[in-house]
C-alpha cells in the first residue's frame, strides 16, 4: 500500500497555538458515554443511501484498500482540553462522496454510529 498523502494544517504552525482556557494534554482522553459496544471487525460496515447515485456498503477492509491520508493538526474541545499535533489516519470522507456520488439536492449528513 503507498504511503498516504499529508495534510498539515496551518494552525499548527501558529505562535499562539492554544485557545484561551484550554490545558494542554500529551495524550487524547479517553471519553465515553454509556455502555460501549462490543464490536466485531469482520462484521462492521460503513454505508451512504439517501439522495445518491451509488450507495455503499464497504466492510472494513474495503475501507482500508481505499487511498489513505494523514491529517497532522491541533485538536481542541469543548470539553477544555487540547492535543497538539496530532496525526490522524485514514480515509478521507471526500473520497466516499466521489464514490457514492452525492446528489446536488442533498444538503444534510446523518451520521449514525454503534453507540448512538
């Protein structure tokens, strides 16, 4: 597999890199609401219908297959907290809407996941 391509956003390479009132954290916390799922890699999908031409259904190694990219940026939350450069991995979500060829009329994204 080839190496994936890297967005580096231009935030992290400014002075005043973190928000007023954020404490900055070495790693990302670990937060969760209610009972996490168990989940069975070999059984996870992703999936697009609605206002598309080509609704999808890839497991997660179809997913994999796609071309990858790495996203190098600065995380803040709500929550107070920041994770500065971080790197994150995978498939970038414009790559699946090329793919499911997305209707003009469409203006909304639902996102559903197993926990809620």
């Amino acid at each position: 597999m080839e190496k994936p391509k890297r967005i580096i956003s231009p935030e992290v390479l400014r002075k005043d890199r973190i928000p007023p009132g954020q404490s900055v954290y070495d790693d990302l916390p670990i937060l969760h609401e209610g009972i996490i799922p168990n989940i069975k890699l070999a059984e996870w999908t992703i999936e697009t219908s609605g206002l598309v031409k080509n609704p999808l259904r890839l497991s997660l190694n179809d997913l994999v297959l796609l071309p990858q990219i790495e996203l190098f940026c600065d995380v803040h939350c709500v929550e107070g907290w920041s994770k500065l450069d971080t790197s994150w991995v995978g498939v970038w979500a414009g790559t699946l809407a090329d793919k499911t060829m997305i209707d003009p009329k469409a203006r909304f994204v639902i996102i559903h996941a197993a926990g809620g």
